[in-house]
C-alpha cells in the first residue's frame, strides 16, 4: 500500500514538475506576462487537486460494489 501511495504522489509531482517545465514555451506562444503563468500554475494545481479528490470518491463508490 505504501508502495501504492508513493508512486501516486510521485506521478502528481512529476505532473507538476512538467507543468513548470513548460511555462516558457507557454508564454511565448500565448504572450502571458511573468504573473500570469503564476496564475496557470495554480488554476492547475486546484484542477488537478479536485479530480484526485473526484476520482478518490468515485473509486471509493466503486470499491462498495465488489
């Protein structure tokens, strides 16, 4: 389980972490200025915090079935 849980949270840092990665390429292509992406990465963060917490419930139904 622990196992489990490590490669998860290492999935959402490495999603992070490519997220940050392409804020460069980002901003040349949708001309955002520097506090902008600062923006893109946290509307990021809160998506993808609330579909864990979506999937999180929907595995949790799910697992009541079997």
């Amino acid at each position: 389980m622990l196992a489990a849980v490590a490669v998860a949270q290492f999935a959402v840092a490495l999603d992070l972490s490519v997220v940050n990665v392409a804020l460069p390429a980002m901003r040349t292509a949708l001309g955002f200025a520097p506090l902008d992406l600062s923006w893109v990465v946290h509307a990021y963060a809160l998506a993808l915090g609330g579909f864990l917490l979506l999937g999180g419930r929907a595995c949790d139904l799910c697992g009541t079935w079997s």
